[in-house]
C-alpha cells in the first residue's frame, strides 16, 4: 500500500477527533448508552468510534461488545455494523447502538402547550438549568418539577436531561415560545431525554 493508502486511516480518525472534541481513546466497555460518531479504517483493528450521553468517548474494535450486549461486526466510511439480540442492524453516524427505552402517551394539546409556555419561567426559577456537554449547550436539565408542573404531568422527572422536542435539539438558547409554536397544529410528537444515563423517548399524540 502506498503512503496515500496508509494515510486514510489517520485522517478519517483525526476529522473524528477534531469534530468531538479529540477526546476518543481506548478504554474498556461501559454501562451506558453509545452514539457512533465515527470509524477508524484499515490496519490489523477496525474501530468505532462512540460517546455516551454524558460526552465520554470511546474506541470499540470489531469484535469486541458494548453495553447491552452489543457487539460491533464491521465498520465502513459512514456506518457500522453491530450485532445484538435481535440480530444484525446498520447504524449510521449519530445514531445510538443502544435505542434505549420508549413510552407512549395520550395528552391534551392544551396541557403540551403550556408546558411549552412555561418553559422561561422554569428557567428564571432554577426549575430547568440549562444543561451542557464539553462546554456546548446540550439541552435542559430538570433540577426539580413544582406541584401542579406540567411538565410532571407528561411525565418528565427530576434529574431527566431533555435532549431534543419533536426532532429538534434544545439549548438554554431555546425559546419556550418556538417550542410552543412547534407544538401548535401537531398531532404527535416525540421527546427524547437522559434518563440515568440512559436514552429515553417519550411519544405524545395530542388531543384536542
């Protein structure tokens, strides 16, 4: 192989690196739910590159198993190829190998807007704090929920990190307003959190 061959590897680990934070390294499997966010190609170990929701990365080679009994099979430019119980699957950049847990919920459109409208003085209260990851918003934290919240009312709980409201990820920067327009005229939508370290989805199909 000539040195341009030899080459591709590296650079396709330093983009990775340079696009999250240059923090990937080697290190033993863990509990938590793992997002691909690259792969190493070529030499005697193929890799994956992960991190968990709280922004520590690792190495997985092929061959070796993550959590959940996950075990990585192959590797290509944009995927990865893992096996776990029920069988073999693609997983494409930034999406989890661990889908983590789902629940679904019937609630009046009228209670989701208002947990929507309240989100400012959530904030202001100390209530959501804005969440962050290697220094980068990364969404809201829920620091505690008050009697009657509406937020407690769909669910949501203290110590859950809302990740993303209908698709779209959430930052202090985020106004409750936008979320409350995103809300308007929708008959479902889905929140994705942190839970215990963990992803969690909520699905919400809204009546009027």
């Amino acid at each position: 192989m000539g040195p341009r061959g030899r080459g591709a590897p590296v650079m396709i680990l330093a983009a990775v690196l340079a696009a999250w934070g240059g923090r990937a390294a080697a290190a033993p499997p863990g509990d938590g739910a793992w997002v691909l966010r690259g792969t190493v190609l070529g030499g005697a170990r193929p890799a994956a590159v992960l991190e968990a929701l709280d922004g520590r990365q690792r190495r997985l080679h092929v061959g070796e198993t993550a959590a959940a009994g996950v075990r990585l099979v192959a590797v290509a430019p944009d995927h990865a190829v893992i096996e776990a119980r029920e069988g073999r699957r693609t997983v494409r950049f930034g999406e989890r190998l661990d889908a983590g847990s789902t629940e679904t919920r019937v609630v009046p459109m009228r209670l989701a807007l208002r947990a929507a409208a309240a989100v400012p003085d959530l904030l202001a209260s100390g209530a959501l704090l804005p969440h962050q990851r290697d220094g980068r918003p990364a969404g809201f934290y829920v620091n505690r929920l008050p009697s009657g919240s509406p937020l407690a009312a769909l669910g949501l709980r203290p110590g859950d990190v809302i990740v993303m409201v209908g698709g779209t990820p959430v930052s202090a920067a985020t106004d409750g307003w936008a979320l409350y327009r995103e809300l308007c005229g929708r008959g479902r939508i889905e929140v994705e959190l942190a839970r215990a370290g963990r992803p969690h989805r909520i699905g919400y199909r809204l009546v009027r």
